[in-house]
C-alpha cells in the first residue's frame, strides 16, 4: 500500500513539474520505490529465517530422531550453505 502511495505521489509530482524538473522526479521515484521493496523484501526474509528456526527447534525437541530427520537437517545446512555464499 505504502508503494502505491508514493508512487501515485511521485506521478502527480512528475506532472507539475518542468521537464528539467520531470528528470529528477523520475529517478527520485524509483528510488523510493525501489526502496519500499528492499524493505519489505527483508521483512519477508526475516519472516522466513524466524519460522525457519521455529521449526528447527520443533524439530530438535522431538523424542525420536532417525537418521532419515539428520539427513534432512544435512539437506538444510547445505541449502543455508548455498544461500550464504549467494549472498557473499
């Protein structure tokens, strides 16, 4: 809601404005569009990782753990793994 907001802002914004002026509004939008989508892209990610190691923990609380639950969490940790040298 927030980036349609701005965006709808931005556009009025964009209309008043010399063409000069238009450039930078322009750019000044997809900035702040752009980072009203790495922000909720992080809270998604956040969201994620939390429910993630709630069910990690869940997992590790379980009376009976098989060989079949620590090749799952080998699976895990190799996913993360993969993950973390994307990130790098």
């Amino acid at each position: 809601m927030t980036y349609d907001r701005n965006r709808q802002q931005a556009l009025k914004a964009y209309r008043d404005k010399s063409a000069g002026q238009r450039i930078w509004t322009a750019a000044a939008a997809r900035r702040v569009s752009a980072r009203d989508g790495a922000n909720q892209k992080q809270e998604n990610i956040t969201r994620l990782i939390e429910g993630i190691r709630g069910k990690l923990e869940a997992d590790a609380k379980q009376p009976d753990i098989t060989w079949a639950s620590v090749g799952s969490l080998g699976h895990v940790e190799e996913l993360l793994r993969e993950l973390d040298e994307f990130l790098s």
